[in-house]
C-alpha cells in the first residue's frame, strides 16, 4: 500500500480473487482509495482500468493511518507479509 500525496489517494493492491500475483504487480492490479468524512473507503475509478475491490486489509491500513495523523506523510508505504508458522521437532 502507498499514498499518493498528489492525487491525495492510496493505492493498495486488488482482492486476491482478481488473480493478482503480488511478485510482479502491473497497473490493472491496483485500487486506488479516498477516504470519506464519514470514516470510510471510496473506490476511485481510474480510466481504461476494471474497478476492482481491495484487498480485505485496506481498511485496516489506511483508516488507522488516518487516525493515527489526520496529516499523511507526502512518502508512505506499508509492507503487509505474511508467515507461515512450522513446528521442528527434533526428535
């Protein structure tokens, strides 16, 4: 996820039932969002791109940056990784 402090919108990665592959992201696999007043997210459309649904943390990553600092840093992104928990057993 980033923020583009020009457009004043976040641009964070599609739902993954888009087949979005994560390793080599091209335009068509972004959304791109603007926060309302009323604490939610708006798809902005973006012309000759399908409008697509973000992935399930957007609201998690963006809203809390918003309360965090109603003022958005001109640079920001956010890494989200995911790891998988495996048992060693010695023995």
């Amino acid at each position: 996820m980033a923020y583009d402090s020009f457009m004043d919108f976040f641009v964070i990665t599609a739902f993954r039932k888009y087949n979005v592959d994560k390793s080599i992201l091209f335009p068509k696999d972004h959304v791109h969002l603007i926060p309302t007043s009323d604490g939610k997210l708006e798809v902005f459309p973006i012309e000759n791109i399908e409008v697509k649904r973000p992935l399930v943390e957007a609201e998690k990553f963006t809203l809390s940056l918003i309360e965090f600092s109603p003022k958005i840093p001109y640079i920001i992104g956010i890494i989200h990784l995911y790891r998988r928990i495996e048992c060693y057993d010695s023995q």
